[in-house]
C-alpha cells in the first residue's frame, strides 16, 4: 500500500513521527507537511503567493518533505508534484488536539484529508487529547484499533474519516461511529493588558453549551470513547434543496 502522509504542524510537531512509523506498518509512506504550524487554518490553499518545496530531518533521520503553505496545500503538491501515481491512503495527523463539531470547519488536519477525498482517495484525519502527550504508546494503539477497522471496509465506506482519541484512562475507550455535532460554542475573547499599553485578545472557545447529543462526536469523547465520523465534501443542504423545488414546481403548476 502507498501511502501520502501529512499534519498541520509541521515537520516537528510530537505526532508526525510516531504517525509515520504507525503507517510503515501498513506500505511505503510518502511524508509532506507544512514547512511550518499552520493550526486552525481550515480549508486554506495557497495561491497570492509561490510555495517553495524543502526537505526537514526528523529525530530517526527519516527525512520528509516540506511546503510553505497550508494542509490542503501539502496534499495538492504532493498528487500534482511528488507521486508518480496516487496514493492508496491519504493520513493526516497525528494531531495533539480534538477535532470533533464546529471546530472540523477550522481543521487543518481535517483539510487535509477532505482535500484527499475531493481526489477520489481514501482519506483518514487522526487526533487526539492534549492530555495524551506522555502516552503516546497508547495513542499509538488506540489509532490502530480504528485504522485497521477502517481499512478493512474501505472500499465500500465514505472516502474520508475523522477519528479523535479521547483522554485516556484506565478503561480502554469503545470504537463509536458518530455524526458530526453542530452545537455552535460561541466563544469569547480573553483580554490581556500587554506591554506599552497594548491590549491582547486570545481567542476561547471553551463556551458551555450543554450536553451534547448523544450520537455525535463530542458526546463520544466527553465519554471516554473514540469518534470516527465520516465526511463528505458536499455541504449541499440536500432537505433544504428538496423543498425549494418542491415549491418552484409548485409555483410554476399554480402560474
């Protein structure tokens, strides 16, 4: 198996490595990620600007290549310059942070496999708990479990998936399939007093909204247990387009 490996940060970020020796277990791994962090910047692409292509040495040696630009950027160049042919499976991650309701649409790691799946290939986004940074064994495990779940129905399954790890425990975490939660924490704004009079705005999304549904994604993590949602690229509205013409025809019948 072929496969095209990703992030959102960077050649350095704490799941790039230990991702690239899970996915060595299943074929011959490609790896280009962003020449630096670019967390939180959804769906970007790069197109005012030139994107200039590099290499960066990893702790085991292994080196990767690298791109001035976003996700959905690395997943472009390396179909459009890098690979002879394209890749049986497209990974992104492993991020250190939940990816589940609203915050997909803010996802660099979603982006990336979105951006896959937009290229007819079979795409899979990995994150997990910052509070799993000293278990990164587990982790490990843990996402595994899903792949391996996932790939045996590949063929007949949605072309990209979002799967979070939750905080671990003592209690291994259930495998849930889920929906996306559309519960819009609004957020606020922290306000810091800086240097020379400056203020400082940090932005906190951490809102109450109440409970979660109890088949979606958050639900699943604030359980304990592992969320895999499949995605697809179309955000049609498909009730909302079925009514609309409903009513034209009717409309139109009536005139």
């Amino acid at each position: 198996m072929n496969i095209l490996l990703t992030n959102d940060d960077g050649p350095y970020g704490p799941g790039l490595l230990p991702t690239l020796k899970l996915m060595r277990e299943y074929g011959e791994v490609t790896a280009v990620c962003p020449a630096q962090e670019q967390s939180g910047v959804g769906h970007a692409i790069t197109y005012l600007v030139p994107v200039r292509a590099g290499t960066a040495c990893l702790e085991d040696g292994t080196t990767v290549s690298t791109l001035t630009g976003m996700p959905a950027d690395c997943i472009k160049f390396a179909l459009l310059e890098l690979l002879d042919s394209p890749p049986d499976l497209i990974v992104s991650g492993l991020n250190f942070g939940i990816n589940v309701g609203v915050d997909v649409f803010y996802s660099g790691t979603v982006a990336a496999a979105l951006e896959g799946a937009f290229n007819g290939i079979f795409s899979i986004a990995l994150s997990t708990s910052r509070q799993n940074g000293d278990r990164m064994a587990a982790v490990v495990g843990e996402a595994r479990r899903a792949l391996d779940l996932l790939l045996e129905e590949a063929s007949a399954s949605a072309q990209a998936f979002n799967v979070n790890i939750p905080a671990l425990a003592a209690r291994r975490p259930e495998v849930r399939f889920t929906r996306q939660s559309l519960v819009f924490p609004r957020g606020n704004y922290l306000r810091m007093e800086g240097p020379r009079d400056r203020v400082h705005y940090w932005l906190d999304s951490t809102t109450n909204v109440g409970p979660p549904e109890p088949d979606c994604d958050v639900a699943a993590i604030e359980a304990g247990d592992i969320s895999v949602t499949p995605l697809r690229p179309d955000l049609t509205d498909a009730a909302a387009l079925k009514r609309l013409r409903e009513r034209l025809c009717a409309r139109v019948a009536r005139s």
